[in-house]
C-alpha cells in the first residue's frame, strides 16, 4: 500500500479504522467506552506540536511529544494507530521512524491494545518489547475485607507523617531497583512531606493505611479515573476510580496487608458509586506483574517501548 505523510484530510478516514480497531478491542473487553468520538481522538493528536505521521488505505500512524523527562521521545498513544492488518504497522513505523529518528527522536513509546495478539507481536517484531500494562475490573456490589492478625487499615493521621514518608518512599526506591531500573520519580524526603501536608489539608483522594502495631506499613489511594493522564478517551470505563498508589514495606510484604487494602479500595469504590477500576504497573516490577492480575485486574493496554541506540 502506498505510504504517504499524515495530513488532515486523513483525519476522517483515520477514524473509521480507529472505530473498527476500538470495536474488536470491545468485543475482547466490554468495560472499555463505548461510545467514543474517534475523530475528535485523533484531531486531539494531529494539533499538537510536534505531531507527525503516516497513511495509507490500510491504517495510520501517528506520534506526539511528551516532556523531555522522558528522554527524546515519541509517543504513540492509544488514539495514534490502527490497522486492518496487523503486519501493516510495520511498514507504517518504518516510514514514520525515520523522520524521527532523523530528528534525534530515538525513544518511541506506544501504547497497544493487550487483547490483540497479531498486532503486540508486529510490534515486537519491530524491536519494542514490554514496558507498562494498564488494566481494569468491575467493582464488586460486595467486596468482603479480611484484615491479617495485628493490622488494621484507616486514613493516614497526620502524627505519623515521617513514617508516612517512609512508606511513600518505598515505591520508588523498589523500582530503582532491578529489574525495573526506573529513572523516572527519585523523589525526597522533602518533597514527600509537601505531599503529604497537601493531602491533610484536603484533597478528593481517597487514602488507606495498613497499621501494623500503629505504624504505617502500607497504603493504597484511589482517585476519579479522569485525574490520571493515562485515562482519558478509549482508555477510560464508565464511572471508573483508578488506583493510582499501592506500596508495602519491604518487611511487610506477603502479610496479607496488600490483598486486605486492595479488598478495602474495592469495596470504598463500591459505596462512592464507581462501577470500575483501572490500575497499571511496570511489567518489570515482579511483585507488581504477579500480584495485580490475581486480584482480578484485566490488562487492556500494554505500553511498548522502544530505545534506538
């Protein structure tokens, strides 16, 4: 199929492939959105700057900036590409990518549907492999909460903001670690405490502490899923919470305190009348990749990355 630069006469024909390609990813997992204005996705893409692209007859690709804390980067989010043949993508990355990369644009991110097999593997195959899942479940009308022996979960106190900080510190510090690596959050002491006086002087965030012995050793938060820049359009639920924290210390992990505050989010969404929640972790975090999906998370999007030497 003939190639060509991605212009806004593109706009309309790109968004019945989007609508085709959201259509299939529905059909996998029926808690995505529906409907959705595709066009209006894709024009959100086309304007900003420093977008770039490609068409052909049989798909589309298109590629937006983030900040430069990520690098040199590209992004091909969730509204940026559809095919109708999934080894399509290839040809449609080779011709993109090279502008990109041209212009010193050497890491490409892109977000894919999980449930399309042919197409995460097209990508794979053109040397991305797995960075972040995004993932989603009902919430249950009744969620049973069982507390481990010696725990007890509650809102965090403002006594006990040092050891707080030291839980909010624990998940960076697990994912500098390997096999994650992450760069991407190295944050203080200093600037935990300005989070945290924030949150005690009121916030629509919805805390959970696991206690132990009256020290805080873990906590989960939940917040309106359209807070998060990872939900927006096709990616987010009808009436969808997203849970966007959950941290253990180290010595506290495999307690049951996890699966106790995981039971708690589930069934404090349920009484502030959210029907889903969304959630996402770096795949390269064990104990993350491990623990999410037994909890009954589905993954909807994997996030691919891709760094050009």
């Amino acid at each position: 199929m003939r190639v060509v630069p991605f212009a806004e006469e593109h706009i309309e024909p790109a968004a019945a492939l989007l609508e085709e390609r959201h259509a299939r990813h529905r059909e996998a997992e029926p808690l995505l959105p529906a409907p959705v204005d595709f066009r209006a996705e894709i024009e959100g893409l086309w304007v900003k700057e420093g977008a770039s692209g490609v068409f052909s007859e049989g798909g589309y690709l298109l590629g937006t900036r983030l900040e430069e804390s990520w690098g040199p980067n590209v992004w091909i989010e969730t509204a940026g590409h559809a095919v109708r043949r999934a080894e399509h993508v290839r040809d449609l990355y080779a011709a993109a990518a090279a502008g990109w990369v041209d212009a010193g644009r050497t890491r490409h991110y892109a977000l894919v549907p999980a449930t399309d097999s042919e197409l995460v593997d097209a990508w794979f195959r053109l040397g991305f492999g797995q960075q972040q899942a995004h993932a989603v479940q009902e919430v249950p009308v009744q969620t049973d909460v069982v507390i481990p022996e010696g725990f007890e979960i509650r809102a965090p106190d403002p006594q006990d903001v040092e050891a707080l900080i030291d839980v909010d510190l624990a998940l960076p510090r697990h994912q500098a670690q390997s096999p994650v690596f992450s760069t991407r959050f190295r944050d203080s002491r200093e600037d935990s405490r300005e989070e945290w006086q924030k949150t005690f002087a009121g916030t629509d965030e919805e805390i959970l502490i696991g206690y132990r012995n009256g020290r805080p050793v873990a906590c989960w938060s939940l917040v309106s899923a359209e807070r998060s820049r990872h939900y927006h359009g096709l990616t987010l639920p009808d009436h969808a919470c997203y849970l966007a924290f959950a941290v253990t210390l180290p010595e506290t992990r495999g307690s049951g305190i996890g699966v106790a505050l995981t039971q708690a989010s589930l069934a404090r969404a349920q009484e502030l009348g959210f029907e889903s929640m969304v959630t996402d972790w770096r795949v390269t975090n064990l104990l993350a990749s491990r623990f999410w999906p037994k909890r009954g998370f589905r993954t909807t999007f994997l996030r691919l990355y891709r760094s050009i030497p």
